[in-house]
C-alpha cells in the first residue's frame, strides 16, 4: 500500500505506479464508436416505378426520391410512397418502389 496525496492505491506489481482504467475507458469508448455508427442517418434513395405505366408510355418512368434517415426509417418511408402512389385518385396498381 502506498499514500499519494493523501489517497490510498493498491498496487498489485512492485512499481510505484498506481492503477489507472485504461482498458475499461478502452472498451467505453470502442463499444460508443460502435454504436454511434450502426444507426447514422444517410442519404438513400426510394426509386419507385411501374411497368404498366412504362408500357403505356413507351418510356422509362422512374421517380426517385432523396430520403436522410436511418435504414428503417428510410424503408418505411419508400414504403409510404408505394402506398401513396396506388391509392392516388389517379393511383397505379403496380407503382412498386424500392430503397437503393
């Protein structure tokens, strides 16, 4: 046992060092980093189409919409312009969209 500063420290080896928590500071700080990047908002894109319209048309018709969100968030969203798209007034039976 020692006294530094009028602080008691156990030290387990013959040094004069006290123990410090580096490898739970270590293992905080990995497992934030970790976490902070698994649910990072992004920008993704819904493209929503329909081959019946393309079809008609003779063309390509393709509408993309720019969603920053999270995955889920962002497949949901994609999920609602599907939705919109076949019960418009106007709506497309097969107006599928997909999250790129």
């Amino acid at each position: 046992m020692m006294r530094f500063s009028n602080q008691l420290y156990i030290c387990a080896d013959k040094s004069n060092k006290p123990k410090t928590m580096r490898k739970p500071l270590l293992f905080v700080a990995v497992a934030m980093m970790a976490i902070a990047t698994v649910s990072c908002k992004k920008d993704r894109t819904c493209a929503c189409s329909s081959a019946a319209l393309d079809e008609l048309t003779g063309t390509k018709n393709e509408m993309k919409y720019e969603i920053k969100d999270t995955k889920k968030k962002a497949e949901d969203k994609c999920n609602e312009y599907q939705t919109e798209g076949r019960n418009a007034e106007d709506g497309i039976e097969d107006w599928t969209c997909t999250l790129k």
